[in-house]
C-alpha cells in the first residue's frame, strides 16, 4: 500500500461515512493495492472500473486514483454503506 492511495480511501471513507477499514478492505480485495491492476474481464485500477462504467462516467484513465474514487461516486458508496451495515459498523 502507499501513503497516496490510503489519503484518497481514508478521504473517501469519511465522505461516504463508512469505515475506512471498509474502504481499505474493498481496496486490497480488488486490486491488492496495484493501482495498475487488470483483471481477466477486463477491469483496471484500484477499484477494477470496468471499461463500460469508466466510458459511461467519462473517465478517460481508469489508473488514476482520484478518478477511479470519483467515477464510483454514483453508486459505490451505496454499496460501501449496506456492507457496513451488514458488518455491524
């Protein structure tokens, strides 16, 4: 993990209000924390955006960090939030 990628889950945890243990976990699940991931189907990035998402939020890097975070604006945190419920945080 690097200090840049755990300021923008920490950052991004606090504005979703979910754990950034949350975050951090989603983080090292997907991508291990390789912010150049690429899985077999095709998802790229820390948070593994799928080319059809990215094209559809207008990212235009799905390796960068900052666009990766605001791209899962939308819908992500939703997720982040029932899982953290569902974890008792």
């Amino acid at each position: 993990m690097q200090e840049f990628e755990i300021e923008w889950a920490n950052y991004y945890a606090r504005e979703y209000g979910v754990p950034p243990e949350l975050v951090i976990a989603i983080i090292h699940v997907q991508s291990r924390w390789q912010p150049y991931a690429v899985s077999e189907k095709g998802a790229a990035g820390l948070m593994q955006l799928l080319p059809a998402t990215a094209y559809r939020f207008g990212v235009t890097n799905r390796f960068v960090v900052q666009e990766t975070f605001v791209v899962e604006s939308p819908i992500w945190p939703i997720s982040c939030i029932s899982l953290a419920e569902i974890c008792g945080w």
